[in-house]
C-alpha cells in the first residue's frame, strides 16, 4: 500500500501527494520553478469523467477539484480512462518513481492510454518543459526508490 491513504481520484488523494512531493522543498527545487496550469480529467467506466486541477506557481503547489475543466482554464490536460490512472499510481505506490511504462510522459506519448491535450502550443510546451516536476509530484505517491548496499 502507498502512502497516500485517500482513494484515487479524490481531493484528498491530490491534497495527500502534494503534501508529499512538498515535504522535502530540495526535491522539488532542483528541478527548478515550474509555471503551469495542469488538468487531470478521469473517464470513469460509467461515461462520467472527474477532473481536478494542480497549479505549479514557481517552487509552490496548489490542488483545485473537483472542479470543472472550463473555469479552472488548464495549460494541458492530460486525459484517460480511471483504469489507465488507477494502474500507473498503483504501480508508482509499490515500487517508487515510475519507470518509462508508468510515467505520464510514456502513458502519453502515443495519446494512448492518456492523451495530453492543450488548446495550443504554448500548453503543449508547458507539458514537456515541467514533465520532469510534473512527475516527480506523482511519483512522491510511491515507496521510497530502493537504495544500493555497499560492502
């Protein structure tokens, strides 16, 4: 089990993971200041979709959903099915930072699972230009990495 004891996808599960990947301000800060508007938007199996909004504002974090994709007025958003979300933050709870397979960056690339969307370039550059903290938050939902011993 994670560490995040909320279920996925809820405000307190994003509320948990930003409380995490902020803990340790330096793990963050190397990646440097992050200036984007990013959207989560689940389709659940019934046709609903919920979608919650996560503002990265220099070294700062903020959590905003559910709320409705049109006022939160996302840079991107990226898009998929909840089994798609579910399996990525499953695997990133059992074995720490997610490997290419599980990462938003290859879950996206070929818009399937996920597809990341922006209504223009200026987003789409945002998505790739901050991948490196936008996973880095997701990824403070895991163990930690494991560690190499020396004799």
């Amino acid at each position: 089990m994670g560490a995040i004891e909320a279920p996925f996808p809820s405000s307190a599960w994003f509320v948990e993971l930003v409380s995490l990947a902020t803990a340790d301000p330096a793990e963050l800060e190397h990646l440097g200041i992050a200036d984007l508007r990013f959207g989560v938007d689940v389709l659940q199996a019934n046709g609903t979709d919920q979608f919650f909004g996560l503002v990265l504002d220099g070294f700062d974090i903020h959590v905003v959903g559910p709320t409705a994709e049109e006022s939160f007025g996302p840079d991107v958003v990226v898009s998929g099915p909840v089994e798609a979300w579910l399996d990525m933050v499953a695997w990133i709870e059992e074995n720490g930072p997610a490997d290419s397979a599980h990462s938003l960056n290859g879950l996206t690339i070929a818009g399937v699972p996920l597809l990341a969307r922006s209504d223009d370039a200026m987003g789409s550059d945002k998505f790739y230009r901050f991948m490196g903290t936008i996973q880095a938050v997701f990824d403070a939902a895991g163990a930690p990495a494991p560690t190499a011993v020396t004799a």
